[in-house]
C-alpha cells in the first residue's frame, strides 16, 4: 500500500505567516500545507492578510511554484450567529488562487438549522471556485460530534462536501475508532491527526478543551490516543493532515517543529 499523502497544517506552527508555512512545508519533507489566509496580531503570531492581492499572497504563490508544496486546505472559516457574513471578501477567490482543495469550516451556530444553511450557502459560492468545503467538529461548537457534522453534510445535498476529523476534537467528543466506520467513506475526504494526554477535559469545559485545541496537542506517538486504530479506520487513500500546537514547543524555529511533525506522523501513513 501506497503511503498516505501528508500535510503540515498552519496550527502547527501558527507563528509562520503563510509563505513561511510553504517553505517549513517544503524543508520538512511534507508535499502539502494547509494555509491560514489572516491572522490578527497576537503574541507570536505575525499580522498578516493574504485576502488581497499584496506581498503575502504574491510570495506565497512564488514559494509554492518555487517549492512544488500543493494546498490541500485553506483556513479558517466560522459560522457566527451574530456575524451574518460568514465569508471574507477575497477568502474563496484566493483559496482557488493557490490552488487549494478544500476551505474549512466550523460554527458557533446554536441552531442546527441555521448552521445547515448556511453551509449550503457556502458549499454553493465554493463550488463556482472548484472547492470542496470541509466541516469540522468539535464538542465546544455548534456541530459537536461526528455523527452531528456527517447529518449535516448528507442534508445539505451538496456535492463538494466533507466532514473533517480532528482526531483530538473526536476523542474529546467521545469517538472511537469504530465509529468511524459507521460514515460513508465518501464523506472524509481528509483529517487532522494529532496525540493527546490521557487527562481529558471534561465536555462541559470549554476553557479548557479550547487551551488543550490551541497549545496542549501532542505529535503522533507522543500521547494516548489510539492512533494506528484511528488511521487504519479511514479511507485508505486520503491526507493525514498533522494539525499539533504545542505551547512547549513554541520556543523552536517553524521548520525545526514542522521537520518533528514530519518525522511522527510518516510512522502512521501507512
């Protein structure tokens, strides 16, 4: 069997703006990346805006010609109830520009209905772009588990869809492997692997389970999650995409992380 494709998502190392993230990419080995188009300025984090024809964008699109780095993703897109327009003037127009295979998405939305939607919405303005729209879930979200997010994209009837796994938000939801045979295979186009430690946040703790999501994740092998069974579960052919912020790593440089993401995740590719 053919080893899986591989992709260093931007979370990894969230401090590289996107055409740093190309060439951490490149250097660690990985063929794909996964692009944030904007980050606001924080601590670590670069402010940056790809949305618009500028430097970011033109120097991302001449690392990836540079590099031979495809996008297999383009981040990230939220559903918020009190924020009607829920995509960024420029976000699909560039994600296409690069080259992307997917945008993703997550909602906030209390209303399942609501959140049906306006996926469909999005699903349609993507399609025009030739981009498949990936839902993501997680248990502190509007669509909190799997079977949640598959009931959502099966309803909206819209052909360039998906359901993104995030092995930590799956385990946090509850998930087992097994329940990932019980989806159409058609539905995982991708997922998002990752450890974690054995001291789960309780579903209820929202705080707790966003500061584990956003800088408490392990590198494959690290933690406690079953992950050769998780891997084995999915569709034979598609991307491993690590997605593995880690507050304790955050002192090295983006390709140091991004060459150890590489080096733990190659081992479950198969």
């Amino acid at each position: 069997m053919s080893p899986r494709p591989l992709s260093l998502a931007h979370l990894t190392v969230l401090d590289a703006t996107p055409p740093e993230l190309v060439s951490a990419a490149a250097a660690a080995g990985f063929p794909h990346g996964g692009n944030r188009l904007t980050a606001a300025p924080r601590p670590g984090v670069p402010p940056y805006d790809c949305l618009r024809d500028g430097p970011c964008l033109r120097e991302t699109l001449l690392r990836l010609r540079d590099t031979g780095v495809t996008v297999l993703d383009t981040e990230f897109l939220r559903f918020e109830p009190d924020r009607p327009v829920g995509v960024p003037e420029g976000f699909l127009d560039v994600s296409a520009r690069l080259g992307a295979k997917h945008v993703l998405v997550m909602s906030a939305e209390p209303e399942e209905a609501r959140t049906l939607d306006r996926f469909g919405e999005l699903c349609d303005q993507a399609a025009t772009y030739d981009l498949g729209v990936g839902l993501e879930f997680a248990v502190y979200t509007g669509v909190r588990t799997l079977a949640d997010a598959a009931r959502l994209v099966k309803q909206s009837g819209r052909p360039n869809t998906s359901v993104v796994v995030d092995f930590l938000h799956f385990s946090r939801s509850g998930g087992q492997p097994a329940h990932l045979g019980t989806v159409d295979p058609a539905l995982l186009h991708y997922a998002q692997v990752c450890d974690a430690g054995p001291d789960m946040p309780a579903p209820t703790d929202t705080p707790n389970l966003i500061r584990e999501a956003r800088g408490g994740r392990f590198f494959p092998g690290e933690g406690t999650l079953p992950l050769k069974d998780l891997v084995a579960a999915l569709p034979p052919s598609i991307p491993l995409a690590i997605e593995a912020p880690s507050v304790a790593l955050a002192h090295l440089p983006a390709v140091e992380r991004a060459r150890r993401a590489h080096d733990a995740l190659r081992r479950y590719a198969c």
